[in-house]
C-alpha cells in the first residue's frame, strides 16, 4: 500500500490512544464484518473537545486516521468538531491511496456520533 | 542494512541461482524459435523436448500429456473451459468448490453467465471437502470436477485421491488446481488418479510467466487461444524456451531436495507456532492441524487486524500476507475463511506464513522474538480486546 509518510507517521505512534473513564461524549463505527472498528471518547467543558481519546480496530489508514482526527479536535469547539470532514482529515495526512479514502470517513462519522453522544446526554440530563 | 525476512513463497519464490544458471543460454545463444527446421530453431527444439520429458517424468505422466503455458491461471483457464466448451454436448453441469483459487472461481463464473451450471461443494472448518458431498452432486449431465490439491491460504490438502475416484466412478473428468502443492509435496498424476492438472513455475523456484497443464490422453479440449499449431494446437504461441527450461530444472531441484525440505519446513513451521502460541494468548489456527502443505501457517490474532499487523512487520523488513478485507483487492476478508466459517473479525485478524528455502531457524526466531510486541501494541488500541475474555 502507498501510504504517505506522514500516515506512516501516525500508524507508528498514533497519538490520543486508550479510553475516558468517565466520557462526555461517545461514537462507536463499524464492524467486524468490514474490518474496521473505531470507539472515540469526548470530554467537552464549555463547548470545546477538552481531551478526546480512541481505539481501532482496523488497518494502517483506520489507526493513522483516527489519530489524526484526535489531533485535529482538540481543543475546537463543538461547532468547528462537526464541520471536521474526511477531505479534512484524508487532507492532513497528505492524502491516502483511493480504497482507503473509506477509513477516513469512518473517523469523521466517529467524531460526529460522539458529539451526538454529548448532546443527546446533555439533553437526558436537562 | 535493514534485515529482511521473507515469509510469503507461497505468493512467489526467488529463482534459484542453479534455475537462472539454466535459462541464461536460451536468453543468448540459443534463441531460435523451436518450430523453425534450421539448425537455431532444432536446438530450441532439443531443449523443449527435454524439458517436457522432465516435466512428464516428475508427474510421472507421458510426455505426449504436458502442455505449457504461462501460469497457473491459464491452466486453471485452459482446464475448465477447455473441457467445458468442448463437452458442452455431454452435459452443462461443473462441480468446484468454495476455497478455489480465484482463476477457478472466475473460470466458473465465467461460464456461468454462458449457461453452465456450477455447484460449489462446501468445506468443512479446517477446509475439507466432504467425498459424500460430491458423491450427492454429481449428476448425470456433470461433465467436470475441479477441486485444488492443496490450498493457498490455509494450506489444507484436499483427499484428491478419493475425490477422483468419485468422478471416475461416474465418467466425469477430475482437474485439479496443484499450482500450491507442486514442488512442496509428491504430486503422481497417476496416483492422484487426475485428468488434468494445473502447477505454475514461480512457485516453486522457477521463474514467472510459466506454467504447465497436464491433459490426461483421450481428453477433449477446446483451445483458449487459436494460431500456431504449437503444442498439439491446443495452445498457440511461440514457445517460452527460457521460461520452460527454467520449469523444468526448477522441478528437478525440488525432486531432488523434496524430503529433506519438507522436513525442514515441517520443523520450521511448528516450532515458529510453538514459540508463537507460547508467547501470545489468542491465537487461532485456521487450516487442518495435519493435512496441511509444510511450509503454511495460517494464524488468527484475536482483536488486531491482519494488514496492521503486516505493516508493522515490513517496518521490521519482515514480509507476510492475510486474509483481511484491507489486504485484498475488495473490501471483503478471505473468501477461503468464510467458506471455512472462521468469524468475520478472526477472518480479519488472520495472518498467513508461508516458509520456503532461504528461511532458517535464526530467522523464525527472530520473528518470533517480534511478533509478541508487535500484537500486544495493537491490542492495547483495540476496542475489542479485552485481556480477560478469550
């Protein structure tokens, strides 16, 4: 696989790994079946990604991506989190061979169902 | 310098200096076409000859039943719609099976789509096919059976014997897909009790771009492509000299160190997954624990994907395959493994070594020495793997 070096980077050390004990926000994509398996966790104090951490199940894309969708919502806002698309990520990594372009939006849809999480908690507990 | 460590012949083999050594004249002085009466074309001639004697004898065949292509995927083309076309008359019905290589398998659908009839037998969990199986599909109107000798995934050989004798007992020609099993265990067509047979050079040494096709004597076959009246007109083409005299010396060399190496390998293999399952929990065999080719291992590392796992051991110069989705063409795991019901996700997690000629024991252990390391630190990522649960 062509994998850029800055993918490469990411898969050797991937940053944000493991879980929140106590999360704000959780998104679960994916399945066996396909082979890719992402679990990210969010914490958000007044509107912004405090800490955000992942696991993956799945191949170099799937890790390099997840991380790097970790780095990039750090400390955004909520609002900027959503807009955070798989060009942005696919982008950020220096691009990814075209049958992997469908692990950086498992990262992206990820994102978006933890911060659905959130809201959905919040308004449980509202 | 990086160390390398090959564990993946069963994708391709290097050429063996003494193979190169072989072929060299042929790509100089001897370069005439062997249909030519001048004495350049004679002794091309002389040279594919000897080469298809060599090749005969190794089957233990005649040699007038040895026909040469370019690979494995002609033959197994050759085979299955050569006979289907030109049987047509007898029946439209073929019997294969689920862990066929992929040349069969598209053969198959291919002739399909033309109106032929396919029935793919099933495998049981170490991916056997059932003799009572075929015995209940085999119809009046079948007129051929292909099952593959040994397979290229999991390495389980198939009861080729007992399976040919159900397709004799009933008129039905019997191919068989021996591309993974030449050149690693004894292949006698004659024992095999096979009508046509399909092995491929680059996988036991030789170079790539030839193969070779036995045809059992008195078998109709139509041609896949027409022109020359090469190899009794059934496979047009000027004759691949150098290719084929590689072949054939590839096959001689592995005749002559057959017993020794499948020993060695044997050794290789089962230590390697001694030391393996000795180091990491979780690890799943997937192929039968003994009707396996030597040199095959195919493993299952629960909760860590197959090409995340690769990528990690070409970072430490160490080649190997899977079956998992990311690794294939499309987006689905190993056609083999689901027909064997391995579950999806240990589909997924599964990793093949296949060791060959230039592996020692050295190397094995260094691997061995990587590899636990390597899967903890995926595991330690995985949302599904949770130490206490096996």
């Amino acid at each position: 696989m062509a994998y850029s070096a800055k993918v490469m980077e990411h898969f050797q050390n991937p940053r944000n790994v493991g879980e929140i004990e106590n999360p704000d926000g959780v998104g679960e994509i994916g399945n066996p079946v396909c082979g890719d398996i992402m679990k990210l966790y969010i914490k958000v104090k007044d509107n912004r990604v405090v800490d955000v951490k992942f696991k993956t199940f799945g191949c170099g894309a799937a890790i390099a991506t997840s991380s790097m969708i970790t780095e990039l919502v750090k400390n955004k806002t909520l609002e900027q989190a959503e807009k955070i698309s798989r060009q942005t990520v696919a982008e950020a990594l220096d691009g990814l061979p075209a049958n992997k372009m469908h692990c950086s939006n498992l990262a992206a849809d990820a994102l978006r169902k933890a911060i659905e999480d959130y809201r959905d908690r919040k308004k449980i507990n509202e | 310098m990086e160390r390398k460590i090959y564990l993946d012949h069963n994708a391709t083999t290097p050429v063996h200096p003494e193979v190169l050594e072989a072929m060299l004249p042929f790509y100089k002085g001897v370069f005439g076409n062997a249909s030519s009466i001048h004495s350049f074309g004679r002794e091309s001639k002389v040279a594919l000859d000897e080469s298809r004697e060599k090749v005969a004898k190794f089957l233990n065949a005649d040699p007038l039943e040895i026909y040469f292509t370019s690979g494995g995927t002609e033959s197994d083309n050759l085979a299955i719609k050569g006979v289907a076309w030109a049987n047509r008359k007898k029946g439209n019905h073929i019997v294969s099976s689920r862990i066929e290589h992929h040349a069969v398998l598209e053969s198959c659908k291919f002739l399909e789509r033309e109106g032929f009839e396919i029935t793919y037998l099933p495998v049981d969990r170490y991916g056997l096919v059932d003799t009572d199986e075929l015995k209940k599909k085999i119809r009046k109107d079948t007129i051929l059976v292909s099952i593959i000798h040994a397979n290229n995934e999991v390495g389980t050989i198939e009861p080729i014997e007992e399976l040919s004798k159900v397709a004799r007992e009933n008129g039905v020609y019997f191919h068989t897909d021996a591309v993974q099993s030449t050149g690693k265990i004894k292949v006698d067509v004659q024992k095999l009790g096979v009508d046509l047979l399909s092995l491929s050079a680059h996988k036991f040494y030789g170079p790539k771009g030839v193969g070779a096709l036995y045809i059992r004597r008195g078998i109709r076959l139509t041609p896949l492509s027409h022109g020359g009246h090469h190899e009794k007109a059934r496979r047009a083409g000027t004759e691949n000299i150098p290719g084929i005299v590689g072949l054939a010396k590839a096959l001689e060399i592995a005749e002559r160190d057959m017993e020794k190496e499948e020993k060695r390998l044997k050794n290789l293999s089962e230590s390697f997954f001694k030391k393996i399952t000795e180091k990491i929990p979780h690890v799943f065999l997937n192929g039968h624990p003994e009707h396996r080719i030597p040199n095959t291992l195919n493993l299952s590392f629960k909760g860590v994907e197959g090409e995340s796992i690769i990528l990690n051991l070409d970072l430490k110069g160490i080649a190997v395959a899977s079956g998992s989705a990311c690794t294939s063409g499309s987006l689905e795991p190993s056609h083999v493994l689901s027909a064997m019901d391995v579950p999806p996700d240990l589909a997924q997690s599964s990793l093949r070594f296949s060791f060959g000629r230039s592996n020692t024991v050295d190397e094995v252990s260094y691997v061995a020495e990587m590899l636990p390391e390597i899967i903890s630190k995926l595991r330690s990522m995985s949302p599904i793997y949770q130490k206490e649960k096996a």
